[in-house]
C-alpha cells in the first residue's frame, strides 16, 4: 500500500497509507494529512491516485510545494521522492519499507494525524477532558508509538493501547484479538476492559462473535448505532444477551495482513458511536 512518511520535529515517524482515491494535506483540521507551520496552507496540496500513478497537485497554495528540492504545481510521485511543505519534510513509498525509522525507531501507520499546532506531546496536560477531540487523539499517537519503544513486555503493551482508546472513545467494554496461524481469531481476546475497570456481578462479559467475524472474514470496519435492530447482524444471540447497543470493530493491518481486531461497544441508549469514532 503506497503511504507517505512523515518525520516530526520531536523525531516520531508517521506512515500515512493512501487509502483514499484523493488524500488532502493541509493545515486545516479537515485534511487527511494534518500539518502544522505558519507556512502551510489550510488547503494545501493533494494526491490523487490514477491510473497512471500518484498525482502530487498544489492547491494554489501561498508558499508552495516542492519535490526533490525543486518548486511544482503537479506531479506524478516516485518512490523515495521527497516532499516539502512549509517546515514539513515527507517521502513517497511505494515499496515494502521494513515498519522502523531512519534511527531504528517503530514506525506508526495511521490514516491521518491531527494538527499539531502548539503540540509538543511534552506539554499536552494529563487532564484529556479539556482538550479538544484532535488533541486528544494526538496525545493517544504520541504515547503508542512512546510505548512501542518504552514497553518490553507485549501483553502489557496491548494492555497499554486499550487504555489509551478509552481515553479518546467512550466504550463500556474493549476487546483486542490476535489473528494465529489458523486466520481466525482467537477464542479469547488478548485484552479485555471494561469503562471504570467495573463490571457488575452475573453480567453477560465476551465480544460478539458475529461482530468478529464479519470484520475478519469481509475484511471491513463495521460501526452500528443500533445493533439489535441491524439487519446485517441478524439479531444475533451475543448481541440481545449482552445488550449491545451501539458497537464498532475494527480490524488491525499489518501491511495487507489482518492480524487482530479491536471491537467496542456500548450498551447505553445515550451513547452511540459515530463515523468519527470509528476513523
């Protein structure tokens, strides 16, 4: 999957997968790519896939676009081409790069990272509630890609990422599995937590299994407010005997492999996950 890298100045690197037929970059927080700098415009450039390649196009921006050191409008992109914009430095991959920095470090995948304007991670305060939502999922980047370093132990790290998707989604209940050899996901989930770490004596606890499977076996994130009632679910048993009322379940790539899932759900009425949630 072809993605942009993206080196920040506290040295964290970013792998943007061009999931999209048109991945916008720019200053605004409406953009795919999120930038920060006085110099980057809100709507600054593009890239298109064709079928010719990937098209790198400026959008008018104020102080432009370069490739390889060099000013353009519009261009198609090569492996290893660098971008800039503004102070932001980027690089085109096409090929499969092992998943490390140019230092060693781990190399985060996301499909887009918010603005990081007056965000150094250092400074972002431990109280998550007075922040607005992009800052809150930046903070969340920044400490998993701090404990992929940080955390030996694998089990605690998976532990760790749970924790921190509390802290951005209102869930009631999180399950992380882990794909084996078999392609199907395991029995039991590797992590499993609960909102407030509380679960009340004699209640129903476990994924949903139809869930699971149909994020796993089609290959798709799946978001319903309303999962007794979905007709792609089909009123099933797991769903009405936990109460679920509202549950996304997204899978985890490694590249094009799926190697796990994480599944949230609620079983407030006032409590419903969006599309947001969900990206």
């Amino acid at each position: 999957m072809p993605s942009v890298r993206l080196i920040t100045k506290n040295n964290q690197t970013y792998n943007f997968s061009l999931l999209k037929n048109e991945t916008t970059i720019g200053r605004s927080d409406e953009s795919d790519i999120v930038l920060s700098g006085s110099t980057v415009s809100r709507k600054h450039a593009r890239i298109e896939k064709t079928k010719e390649g990937y098209l790198l196009t400026d959008l008018g921006s104020r102080n432009g676009t370069e490739v390889n050191q060099k000013p353009t409008q519009s261009i198609f992109l090569k492996h290893q081409d660098q971008i800039k914009i503004g102070p932001n430095r980027l690089t085109f991959i096409t090929e499969e790069d092992a998943l490390e920095g140019p230092d060693g470090s781990p190399v985060l995948t996301v499909s887009s990272l918010p603005s990081e304007a007056a965000s150094d991670p250092a400074k972002i305060t431990e109280d998550l509630s007075s922040l607005g939502r992009s800052n809150k999922v930046l903070f969340v980047l920044y400490e998993i890609s701090r404990h992929l370093t940080s955390i030996q132990d694998f089990n605690q790290l998976l532990e760790k990422i749970m924790d921190l998707i509390f802290m951005v989604i209102d869930a009631d209940r999180g399950y992380l599995f882990l794909i084996g050899d078999t392609k199907e996901a395991e029995s039991d989930p590797k992590v499993v937590k609960y909102k407030d770490d509380l679960i009340k004596d004699g209640e129903p606890v476990g994924a949903s299994q139809t869930i699971l499977n149909k994020v796993i076996n089609e290959k798709v994130a799946l978001l319903t407010s309303n999962a007794m009632e979905d007709p792609e679910l089909d009123h099933a048993q797991s769903i009405l005997v936990q109460q679920i009322r509202s549950a996304m379940c997204v899978p985890l790539w490694r590249r094009d492999k799926i190697i796990g899932a994480i599944q949230l759900d609620s079983k407030r009425l006032d409590n419903q996950f969006t599309k947001g949630d969900l990206e």
